[in-house]
C-alpha cells in the first residue's frame, strides 16, 4: 500500500471537488493536520472513514487504496490485490498499537517500583506493596510482547524474569539495610519486644536494637527463629 500515492490521489480528488483541507476535515469530522497528514503520505485515513471519504470525493474505496481512477478492466484484479494490501496494513496497526500499549504498561511498572522505593519510608508495608504491584504490570507488558511464543516458553520465560525484578527488589532492599542503616522494607514478620524490633526476611534478620533511642542501632544476622527471651537478650 502506497502512502504517498493515495496522499496525492487524495490531494488531486480534493481539488476537483473545489475543498480545502479544512473543509474536507470539517465533512469528515477530524482536524486539518489529519488530512494534511494524508495527503503528505505520513499515514492513512482510518478504516472507518474510507467510505465517508470516498463518496465526498466521488470516488470508489478500491481506487482510493490503489491511489489512482480505475478502468473497468483493471478493477478486479486491483480489487483482490487490495484487499491483502488492507488486511496486512490493519494488522500492523494492531500489532503497532499492542507493542505501543506494551512498551507503556513496562515503563509504567518500573516506573511504580522504583518510586514506591524512593518515595515510601522502609518502615512502611506501602513501598513493598506498591513496588510488587509495579512488577506485575511491568510483567503484563512483558507477557504481551512475547504472546507469540509458544504458551510454554513464554510461561518459563514470565516466571524466570519475574523471578529475576523480584530479586533486585530484594537484592536493593538489602543493601539498603546493609549501607544506610534502615529497616528491611520487604519483611514477613515485625516483632517489637522491650528493646528491640525484630524484621524477618525471607533470607536474613535484621534486629533494630535500642529503637528511638541515642543507642540504636541494626544487626543483621543469618535467617533463624527467636524467641521473645533470645530476642529481649540479643540486644543486651
């Protein structure tokens, strides 16, 4: 499907039917620069304005797609060779548009991750709730660009790479507690007795010892089950 050629077919039509551009959009109920846009070849009218176009312009929708007036002898054959033409355009729309809304969602979810991260204080639940939700739409945006997979490969493949944003959420997390001092914002289990607050992760410990006080101060210990006495004790 030639663009440009059905922009100028288009153009052509226009001016012997006596219309400007803008009296042409204002018929079909869209804007100048979307007709202008035609007539350049920078894209096609969509499907739904094919006929609304063609009968304004007096002219059929098979010579509209093949860009020039038809003779009855060339009809059929431009006819049949059209409508492939038209299928395939509409699929790369579709497929365009999907890859568009794809690239959106995976923007959209790191986006969510990495702000939660940033914004919410590790003493909150909201950042680690936030940040999962962004991995799973960061996830759908994933699972749309690889729909053409077969359903096995692309199952393995979802759960290998939301295996993967799962451990540098926790694998930031860490370090976070390891370098800055602050509490474990992806926790289990918040324990608070006499002078310690114990965090439960899924891989280690962390013990804020002394909280709110001058003395305070974290502890990060291999993952193990405490007692309330161990944990009262650990600090002293």
């Amino acid at each position: 499907m030639n663009q440009e050629k059905i922009g100028k077919f288009i153009a052509e039509c226009r001016k012997n039917k006596k219309l400007t551009q803008s009296e042409l959009s204002e018929k079909l109920g869209v804007t100048d620069r979307s007709v202008s846009n035609w007539e350049n070849g920078k894209n096609m009218p969509d499907l739904s304005l094919f006929r609304p176009l063609c009968e304004i312009l007096d002219i059929t929708i098979n010579e509209l797609l093949c860009g020039e007036k038809l003779k009855t002898e060339q009809y059929q054959g431009r006819f049949e060779e059209n409508i492939v033409n038209t299928i395939d355009y509409s699929t790369k729309r579709i497929t365009k548009y999907n890859q568009l809304i794809s690239l959106i969602l995976i923007i959209f979810g790191l986006f969510i991750s990495i702000t939660a991260i940033m914004i919410f204080p590790s003493e909150s639940s909201w950042g680690s709730i936030y940040s999962v939700f962004g991995v799973i739409i960061f996830m759908v945006g994933i699972s749309r660009i690889i729909k053409t997979i077969k359903w096995y490969k692309r199952l393995l493949l979802i759960i290998v790479i939301f295996t993967l944003a799962m451990g540098i959420l926790l694998f930031t997390d860490y370090i976070n507690v390891r370098l800055n001092h602050e509490v474990p914002m992806f926790r289990t289990i918040t324990t608070t007795t006499g002078n310690v607050i114990y965090y439960d992760t899924p891989f280690y410990d962390v013990y804020r010892c002394y909280f709110d006080s001058d003395q305070e101060y974290l502890t990060i210990e291999k993952n193990k089950k405490q007692t309330i006495s161990n944990l009262i004790k650990y600090c002293k």
